[in-house]
C-alpha cells in the first residue's frame, strides 16, 4: 500500500533523501547505494560534554533591579541587565556515532530495475536492482527486542555477494578489525559551540578526566553463507558468498544526567558485547520475525484511508514533486500521517532518550541547533501525536525527561530567582540543563528569558492523564512534577505595575517588537507565559478535586488567579502577544506562541469563547499560512481547533512543499525533503509530528467529559474512515463518513472506571457512560 511505504528509483544523493530506521536508541540513514552504500549511524546518548552547573551565579540578584526598570518602561535597559547578569552557558551537542560503509564488488554496467524502499509498517529498508542476469537485494532494519542494527546482503546467484566493509567517524576514534568483527572505540568532544555561536575553536577534547566527553563502543560483525570472510587493517572483507548479515550494536558510557561519562560511566565494552552475545546464532529470518512482531503492531494501532485511490506507479520523491500541480492526492496524505507516527516510534521508546530536533538522526558534529531540545515549542510538538495516535508508551521519554529537569530545574529556579520548585528556559540537552542559555550576548533575552518551559512540559503529564484516566500516574508522576511548576511561578509572580501580577521580565519566545525606536524582547507580561502559568494552576486546581487534596498551595493558586492579566484584543481584533500593541518588525513571524489558549492549551474554544476564538482566528490570518516546517505544523492543529478543517488543509498541502535545499531559512520557505522529513529548513522533525498530530485534531477532538467527531473535515475528504484514535476518558475511537457526513462511529472504554462522556457532532450530542470493555456504536440518528 502506498500510504505505508517510501520508494525511489534512485540513490539517495544526500542525507536528506536517505531512509530512516531507528529502534529509539539506534537510528541509521540508509543511503540505498548500489556499489557504495553508507548507513549513517547514531545512539540517542552520544553527546557533546558532561554534567557541568551551568547557571548564572547570583543571577537572582539582578532580578530586582531588571523587574524596576519594566516598571519605569526603561525596557532596553531592563534587557540589557537581564543579558548581561541573567544568563548561564549553552546546552552542547547531539553527535553522528560513525558511518556504516559498504563497498560492493560487482560486475561492470548500470544497474537496472533499482528500488530502494522504507516499509513503515514493517520498518525495513530494501534496495534491489539488477545487473546482468544477477538480483541483488540489501535488507537492513533496526530491531528494539535485539538493540541491534542488521544487514542482509543477497543475490540470485550463489557465489555473487563480494563486498568490503568498514567504519568511519568524525569524532576521534580508534577503529580495527579482527576476524569476522570491526571493532571502534570513541571519543565525544569535552566541548561543542553551537552552530550558531560564530568560534575558531568550536569544539575540543580534554585528557583530563574530569573533563572528558562519552565514550562509546561499536561493534560490526560479518557472518557470511559460502564464500570466505577475512579482516584486514580496519576493513572486513567478503569475497564470493551466497548472502551475508551485518550485525551492529554501540554502546556509550552514559550512566545518567548527573553522572560523569568518563569518571562514573558504565562499561560501554560490557555492554555492547553482551549485545552482541544475545545475537549468537541469530538469523536473519528470526531477528526479522522477532522485529516484524514488534514493529507491525505498533504501526496497526491506527489506520487512516482518505477516498479514492491513485495509481501507485509514481515513485514518493515524482509523488511529491507532482503534489503542488493541483492534483489531489489522498493517499500523500494518509502517508504523511502514517510517517510521523512511524517517525515517533522508530525515535522514541520506553527507557530511551525523548526525541530530539532531530529525532535520533544527525550527521553532522555541529547540528543545526545542536540538534538538542529546545523546549519553547519542538520538543513539546515531538510529542503532540503521542496520546492521540495510540502512541502513550512512546511519551515515556519525554516524562523521563521531565523528572531529570525537576531536579536541575530546582538549582536554577533558586540561583537565577531565589526562588522554590523547578523552572526549565528554552533549551536543554542530555545532561539536563535548565538555565537560560546565551552567554550575556547583545539580543539573546530575545530566547533565552524565558522561564516557561517546565510549565509547558507539565501538559504532557496532565494531558497524558485525561486521555488514560490513570490516577496512579496521576498522583505519582504528575502531582510531584507540576507541583513544582505551581510552586515556582507563586514564588516569581510579582505585581508588573500595572496591578497585574506575571513573571516578568517576559518574552514571547523567540519574537521582540519595536520600542522607542529599538527592537526589544522584554515587557510586563506576554500572553504565552500567563497561558502557561494559568494552565498549571487550573491543572493543579482539577488535580485537586480528581485526588480529594488539601493543602496551602491550593489555597494559594485559588489566590493568585484573580490577579493575572487578562487576555488582550488589538484594533486589528488580534490577540495581543505582549502586555500592549506594539509595532511588530516580523509581522509574519514563524512563532504562534501567544496562540498557545488554543492549541496546545484547550482553555479556548470556538464554543465556550467565541471571541477569543474569532481573536485568534484573526491572528492567523494577519501572521499569514507561510512559515518554516515546524509552523506550518502548528498552524494546521491551530485552523482544526477553529473548526476550518479546508484552511487546515491548505497548510498541511503548504507543509508538503518539496524544499531542495538544507540551508536555513526563518522567513518561510518550509515544507518536506524528498525523504518527507520536515523541512524547518534546515531538517527538524517536530514539523512531522505536527502533521501527524494535525490530521488527528482535523477527525477528533477532546475537552473534559466531551470529544467531537469530524470537527474540521476538509470537504476534500469527502469519504474515508479512522480507526484507533484515542480520546479523553481512555477512549478508543473509529469513525467512519460518507460524503463528508458521519456514518458510523464506535467508541471502546479502556479506563478502570465509569466514564460519562458527551459525544459532539455537528452541534448535536449522544451521552454515553461506558464501563471498561463497554463498546458504543454510533449512527447520525443518535445524536440530538
């Protein structure tokens, strides 16, 4: 089926048209080379540095004297003090383990009839072609119950697989090969400078062992059928066989956040030879069996069909280049949505890193963005189709994650605001860190104050919990967690002088407007941080009466509500962004923050706020429906939550721009490489999982004790069927329309207890209370 797979007629000429397998902590890029293929290896724990206290000492100091000067409306001056004294160090860097490189003696000509695919359903990558009378066929997946990458290498004919393989790395390394095995020992640098920090020095090594980086192990043996296998220098060679398997397995040193690599690290060696141990005997048909029973489940959790079928002759990379003509391409489409999901569980599993900006796909030693998490919106939107798309066990990382920045979040929230619970600003990265990045740099505060980003994560706590109605995560998970994110924002909220209580100095991420002729960052209040210090409060309130508590900070939030500011509307009808209108200088700016009420928040809706709703509408249509990948992605859930499910389609169709270049571009020009990666540019994957995400919100939404079916069906989807979905009150939902109106929908209870629930539809409702197991069949004509 050709929503389920990738395919091409020809070789991946860069990173960017390669084919991703992963198995959340081993990722590959699969080059599909026919005489020369390179599989471009990473492992979610090899990263830049170690655990280093990154903070701005006495930064809380400064604080006083920024918030004074807002006060005054000295607003340049109170951002100068924020850069100069408010701001700690970069995060560091996501790293390329090595490349997998195979050299392939074959016989002189052109290959014909090549085929290189990407099987999301089965997760494997195939190239084939032929020369001579010769087949020659590579098959290579990424096992999650074997932590193991593996290589079948083919023909028709017996004695025709002859090839070379060898490692290669642009961290130091030392690599040799013995026998049937390669073995390569590396190096992570002590230090990485961000892409973005101009430096003649941008990277070093320590022989310090305190300020040595990961090491890391890799391990590549070779078992061949028939033919002769034999090491030479760093090289193993295959000469005359009928089929081989590669077996591939790293290891890091990595032992946790707070632990040093080099000085308390595992065993890497250990490690990865017991990795390689467990595939003693191991052939490929059973380690495919063992990955195929992992793999295929997953993927089956939820299926989409859009209406009529298309000719399926069209290789993906012709598919898309053809989309933009005007032709309507369901299938596109279903493929897109299918992508992300595959994407989410190839890069996130249980005990893995979260997915980064990248996923676990990098190639480069200074990524774009340090391919970390930046957490004032990629890395939450990683995660917007977890719950949704029956993916929950693949939001582990990210809650993992959260509880490694409560801790650091606590040191940063007592060192830069003298104050109690956790805080995380906009970046962080595998050791956790929590402060403000920036270095004290001219036009810095424009990112880096921004104390919003551990309050935002808490969503996916509280989110996770509506969708499964599991009050054990609930109680043991969530209450900690958001706790500290309440405690933190009462310790901070402070009277901006306007009457109006907000933590300030406050920025809108990554966005300024004009002020006294300057360009400035900071203000009183921006609309995002009082949606999030909001939404922590009502979710601690509701915590509250789901788990019958007490206690003083309860009595403390029911306090503070009253005092935050209000929502503001401009004399465009605009929301405002900041605590007045200023003059935008981007007026098209790639960031929707102030949007956030509406999506991700849910605290608007077109039914309960309408002019709230209709001020964000018009805020959509002043930022315009251009912007990089990452943004359209957003504004697609942002037009569903409207109800505009043909304005959401125009961006999802906007998002599947083919971009063939991997510069950086901020002001627009974002859409899809030729591998449907998501096109920032440069690459970035959230704009995947928001499309994924997008499409769900277009067939479902959610509200507590209330979900709505089709709530934004593009009339371009005239039929088709969804199955799987999740819904709040650990809901499983299939719908079914015809014609663009609902025809059968059928709704299954997961959760431990009674759930009452409104089903909406077309302003109409059928009231349900389902028991686990319970199964309700809807129709048009039980709905009133």
């Amino acid at each position: 089926m050709s929503a389920n797979r990738l395919w091409y007629q020809g070789e991946a000429k860069s990173w960017v048209e390669a084919l991703p397998l992963g198995n959340g902590r081993l990722g590959a890029m699969a080059f599909g080379g026919a005489r020369t293929d390179r599989l471009a290896m990473n492992e979610d724990t090899f990263w830049a540095g170690y655990p280093i206290d990154k903070n701005a000492p006495d930064a809380y100091k400064h604080l006083p004297r920024a918030q004074e000067l807002i006060r005054q409306g000295k607003l340049h001056e109170a951002q100068q003090v924020a850069e100069q004294h408010m701001e700690g160090k970069y995060s560091t860097s996501y790293l390329p383990l090595c490349d997998v490189l195979i050299t392939h003696d074959l016989p002189a000509g052109e290959p014909q009839g090549y085929v290189r695919d990407l099987k999301l359903r089965d997760a494997l990558a195939t190239t084939a072609f032929a020369l001579g009378d010769v087949q020659y066929q590579r098959r290579v997946l990424v096992s999650q119950p074997d932590q193991a990458m593996v290589v079948e290498i083919s023909a028709s004919k017996r004695g025709a697989v002859s090839f070379a393989v060898a490692l290669a790395s642009p961290v130091k390394n030392q690599v040799r090969a013995q026998g049937d095995t390669i073995t390569m020992d590396l190096r992570a640098p002590s230090r990485m400078e961000p892409n973005y920090v101009p430096s003649d020095d941008p990277s070093s090594y320590s022989d310090e062992p305190e300020r040595m980086g990961m090491r890391a192990r890799v391990l590549l043996k070779v078992h061949a059928k028939g033919g002769a296998v034999k090491a030479d220098g760093a090289t193993v060679t295959v000469t005359r066989a009928d089929s081989a398997t590669l077996y591939f397995c790293a290891r890091t040193s990595y032992a946790g956040f707070d632990k040093h690599p080099e000085t308390q690290g595992v065993d890497e060696k250990a490690a990865v030879q017991a990795d390689m141990d467990a595939l003693k005997g191991a052939t490929w048909d059973a380690l495919l069996e063992c990955h195929l029973a992992d793999a295929r489940p997953l993927f089956d959790r939820v299926e989409l069909q859009l209406g009529a079928k298309r000719d399926e002759s069209l290789p993906t990379d012709a598919r898309l280049r053809a989309f933009p003509n005007g032709e309507n391409d369901p299938e596109l489409f279903e493929l897109i949505f299918n992508y992300g999901r595959y994407l989410l569980s190839s890069s996130s599993r249980p005990g893995t890193q979260a997915a980064n900006l990248q996923g676990i796909w990098n190639q480069e030693l200074r990524p774009p963005w340090s391919s970390n998490y930046t957490v004032n919106i990629n890395t939450e939107m990683n995660y917007w189709p977890a719950e949704a798309c029956a993916m929950p066990d693949m939001h582990a990382p990210l809650f993992d994650l959260i509880d490694r920045l409560r801790v650091n979040g606590a040191r940063t929230a007592q060192v830069h605001y003298g104050a109690s619970g956790a805080v995380c600003h906009h970046n962080t990265d595998l050791w956790a860190i929590t402060n403000p990045v920036g270095e004290n740099r001219e036009g810095s505060a424009v990112y880096a104050i921004w104390p919003m980003a551990y309050g935002w994560l808490c969503q996916h706590l509280m989110e996770h919990y509506e969708y499964s109605l599991d009050k054990a995560f609930l109680k043991n998970r969530a209450l900690p967690a958001i706790t500290d994110a309440a405690v933190f924002f009462l310790d901070t909220l402070k009277d901006c002088g306007t009457g109006h209580w907000s933590v300030y100095p406050a920025t809108s991420p990554e966005n300024s407007f004009m002020y006294e002729g300057k360009r400035i960052a900071v203000s009183r209040w921006a609309t995002m941080s009082n949606a999030i210090v909001r939404e922590v409060f009502d979710n601690m309130l509701r915590i509250q009466d789901i788990l019958e508590l007490e206690g003083e900070v309860f009595d403390r939030i029911r306090d503070m509500l009253p005092k935050l500011p209000p929502y503001l509307v401009g004399s465009k009808g605009q929301l405002l962004e900041w605590d007045q209108e200023y003059e935008e200088p981007e007026p098209h700016h790639r960031h929707i923050s102030h949007l956030y009420p509406l999506h991700p928040g849910r605290a608007f809706t077109v039914d309960k706020t309408p002019d709230m709703a209709n001020a964000v509408r018009r805020t959509l249509e002043l930022r315009g429906d251009d912007g990089t990948g990452w943004s359209l992605g957003w504004k697609i859930s942002q037009w569903a939550r409207l109800r505009d499910g043909d304005h959401a389609l125009k961006l999802l169709k906007r998002q599947l721009r083919v971009v063939e270049t991997e510069g950086t571009n901020y002001r627009g020009g974002g859409g899809t490489y030729l591998n449907l990666f998501d096109a920032h540019p440069p690459f970035q994957i959230d704009g995947n999982f928001a499309a994924s995400a997008g499409v769900a919100e277009m067939l479902l939404q959610n509200a507590v004790g209330e979900i709505t079916l089709l709530p934004a069906l593009p009339r371009e989807w005239a039929d088709g069927h969804i199955k799987g979905l999740r819904a709040f009150g650990g809901l499983t939902v299939d719908i079914t329309w015809k014609e663009g109106k609902l025809t059968h929908a059928r709704i299954v209870a997961n959760a431990a207890q009674k759930v009452a629930m409104r089903v909406k539809y077309q302003n109409k409702t059928a009231a349900l209370t389902l028991q686990k197991g319970d199964t309700a069949e809807l129709t048009p004509k039980d709905f009133a």
